[in-house]
C-alpha cells in the first residue's frame, strides 16, 4: 500500500507557478481595489473640481471594491479551472496505473498458464503432472502445506503431499471437514480453518480436478492467511485444475495404450513361440524320423517289399497328419476379422473356419453374447475359444463341436464342446497341468473367473468358463 502511494506521489505533477498567484488573490484583488480607488481619486483631482470628503469616500470604496471584485472572480474561476485540471489528470493517472496493475496481472497469469501447459506437454509420467499438480497452484497462492487427493473409485486416495505429514493433513481435513471427497460443484472453494487448528491454519482453497465430465480428485491448498482471494484468481485455479485433469487422464490413456501394445506384442510372441515348438515338436521331428526310415526302406527294396508296403501306408498316414498340423498352425497366424466384422462376428468367422479346416460338424450359438465386451474379456474369450479348438484338433478326434456364449449372473459364459474321446482330467489338472488348459485356467483366474473341465474317457469333453464383467484385470490377462 505505502509503495502504492508512494508511485501515485510520483506520478503526481509538481506544482506550476500559477498556484502561487492563486494563493495571493485575496491580496491581488485588494492591491488591485486600492490602486482603482487612488486612480480614481487622481482622476478627479486633476481633472475636476475639487470632491468632497464623502463623495471621495464613496468613490473610493466603490472603485477600490468593483476592482477587487473583478480581479478576485477572474483569479478564482482561474484556480477553480486549475483544480479541475489536476483532479482529471490525477484520475487519469489513477486509471493508468490501475490499468497497468490489472495488466501485469493478466500477463502474469499467463504466464503461469503457459508454463502449465508447456510442463504439461513435456511430462511424460504420472509423477510428473502429480508434482505439477502440488507445484503451479501454489505459485498463484502461497500455501503452507498442499496435498493432491485423487478418487479410485471407492474413496479418497492421498497420492502426493507436501509441507505436513500424514497426520496433519487427517487432523485438518477433520476440521475443515473435506477429509471426503464431497466437493458437488466443479470450481475452487474456500474452507475457514476452525479456532481448533488456528493460526497454523486459517483457510484451505480446494481446486477440483475436473476435465469437463468426470471430478478425478482435488487440489488442496492449506494457508495461513485468511484474507479473501480475488475472482480472477479463483478462475485461473479452475483452468489449471481442468488442465492438470486433462493431462492425468490423457497420461492414463497413454499408459494404458502403451501397456496394451506390451501385452499384445508379448502374445504374438508367446503365440509365435508356442506355434514354432508345435511345429518343432511335431511336424519337425516327425519329418526327421521319416527322412531316416528312408533309409531302411531303400534296403527293403530288395529283400521286404511287403513290409515296405505297409510302412509306405502308414507314412502316407502320418503325412496327412502332419499337413493338418501344419494348416492348423498357419490358420493359427492369420488375423482375426475383428475390425471388418466386429468380435460377435469375427468370432463366428473364426470358429466355423476352423471347423471347417478340420471338417467338424460346426454349431455355434452367440445369439446372446452381449454386443459390445470389454477389451480384457474379449482377449479371455477369444483366448479360450482358440485354446479349446486347438486342444480339440489335436487330441479330440471330433467330428462336432458346439460353442456357446451367453450371459450369466452379470458375466460372460463360454462353452466348447466336443464329441471326441475325451480324457481322464485327473492325469492333466496338477503340476505337470496341459499347457493349453493351465494357459486358460490361468487366464480367467486373472479375471476373477471360474474355469472348470468336464471330460471322461469315450464322452468328449466340455470346457465352461465364465468371466465377469465388473473387476477384470485390464492388462495382466492378454
């Protein structure tokens, strides 16, 4: 304030000469009255007849007072225009100066907007906009202690903090009462510290984290002033609240996207890798063994050609085999139509493409699959469909299978079916588990899901699996 006054001082213009006459008119107008009353006595001295005393009197007293009068009216009106004069100047320059004050203001605050924006754009972790949370708001309003309260879902979570300790901050959010989140609207609000936690605290500002739909969590600034904070300073508390919102839900995406990319190039490759030991383990080995049978057969040509017979039929056999193993594996490697036929349909495609690769008598029922499924279910479902098919062709000797998917209980069920000779479940469910079925088991365990396997001997084998809608595990279950 005392600087304020000393710039208006300044910026004041020094007094003119003029002011000094102004104030000596009174004096000016009387010197003025006296030499009008001597003229006009000279005047008729030497002019005229000699006046009498009272006729000088009058004269002089009535020329001495118009004189004095006139000279008196002309200075004032004179002073009264000065006045004026300075009075507009100064609220002129009063104006300049709050006009400039409101100026440095707004340049100020853009600035902080700007290097909001710009450290924004430059982060590239979550724990980097936190800090920026705690840091740009407290450039605007000095605070003692500040704490970003973020909402998962099921309640506050106090995920950075600076200036106090936990306990502090439990004991002032008691007292202020905003130890929840229960701020309805979507712009800053100041709380008065109670006489309990006074003077270490006079006021909390809270600036929510709004990004224009949804109130991620809160700002809280804790001051030991109480002195009101300006209109234009609440406002810019809402942008950067808004643009820090932004900025964690766009990270978040981020993070997701690129966590999802992870997990989708480590199952291609997990993919390839499985295929390639497929292909090592069958048709790789298979075809070695029989490159060296062709050996022993080249004796036989002379001395067992009925033995040679049969091993020729047999090998034709077993050549059938593998090519089916082989097309089985380069079905595996093409792409699912999920884009052109969205995964309801890519999924039927899928299913009665390789039944028809096996000549399996198909029947698949997704008529009351939900249209639309989260990306961690869908990759689950697709994950089991493929993985039961595949055991399917390679140990079921089916000639049918049948897929279902429905809901159940606010989950997806998913049933494949076969008619081949099944198996003894108790020889593969342990720790020496089959690949595939501990492959799936785990994957819908991740989900928080039930997976179970009905198969006996000469009855085919069925596997049930069902995944819930609410609580999947996002990115550990691709």
């Amino acid at each position: 304030m005392r600087a304020h006054l000393e710039q208006r001082t300044r910026s004041t213009p020094p007094p003119s000469p003029w002011h000094a006459w102004l104030r000596l008119r009174w004096l000016l107008g009387g010197a003025v009255a006296l030499a009008f009353a001597l003229g006009q006595l000279l005047e008729t001295w030497f002019l005229g007849s000699a006046p009498s005393f009272q006729q000088m009197v009058l004269d002089v007293l009535g020329w001495g007072l118009l004189g004095g009068l006139a000279v008196w009216l002309s200075l004032t009106w004179a002073s009264r225009q000065e006045q004026r004069y300075h009075a507009g100047l100064a609220e002129a320059l009063h104006e300049q100066q709050a006009l400039n004050e409101q100026l440095q203001r707004a340049n100020s605050h853009l600035a902080l907007l700007s290097d909001v924006n710009r450290y924004i754009a430059e982060s590239a972790t979550l724990d980097q906009i936190f800090g920026a949370a705690l840091d740009f708001p407290r450039r605007l309003i000095p605070s003692r202690a500040a704490a970003l309260v973020l909402d998962d879902g099921t309640g506050a979570v106090d995920v950075h903090s600076a200036g106090a300790s936990a306990d502090a901050f439990m004991q002032w959010r008691r007292a202020l009462g905003i130890d929840r989140l229960s701020i309805n609207d979507h712009h800053p609000r100041v709380f008065a510290a109670p006489a309990e936690i006074q003077p270490t605290v006079a006021a909390c500002v809270v600036v929510p984290l709004y990004d224009g739909s949804a109130t991620l969590g809160q700002i809280e600034l804790y001051t030991t002033d109480a002195a009101p904070i300006p209109p234009d300073e609440l406002v810019l508390l809402h942008t950067i609240g808004s643009e820090i919102a932004e900025a964690i839900l766009s990270t978040r995406r981020r993070s997701h996207a690129e966590r999802a990319m992870y997990e989708l190039e480590r199952a291609i490759a997990d993919e390839r890798a499985r295929i390639a030991r497929d292909i090592h383990d069958g048709i790789a080995q298979t075809l070695a063994f029989r490159r060296m049978r062709i050996d022993l057969w080249l004796d036989w040509l002379d001395t067992d050609r009925a033995q040679l017979r049969h091993e020729l039929i047999e090998n034709k056999q077993v050549l059938r085999d593998q090519i089916s193993e082989l097309r089985r594996a380069i079905f595996a490697l093409r792409p699912v139509q999920f884009d052109e036929f969205g995964f309801v349909g890519g999924l039927h495609r899928y299913i009665v493409e390789f039944a028809n690769q096996h000549g399996w008598d198909a029947h698949v029922d997704l008529h009351a699959a939900p249209p639309t499924l989260t990306p961690p279910v869908e990759a689950i479902c697709f994950r089991v469909v493929q993985e039961s098919l595949t055991n399917a062709a390679k140990h079921a000797h089916a000639t049918r299978v049948d897929v279902v998917l429905d809901v159940v209980d606010d989950g997806l069920r998913i049933v494949v079916r076969d008619d081949g000779v099944g198996f003894d479940p108790e020889h593969v469910v342990g720790p020496s588990t089959h690949l595939g079925l501990r492959q799936m088991r785990e994957r819908v365990a991740a989900a928080r899901g039930q997976f179970t396997v009905s198969s006996q001997p000469g009855t085919g084998t069925a596997i049930h699996a069902w995944i819930p809608f609410t609580g999947t595990a996002a990115w550990s279950i691709i």
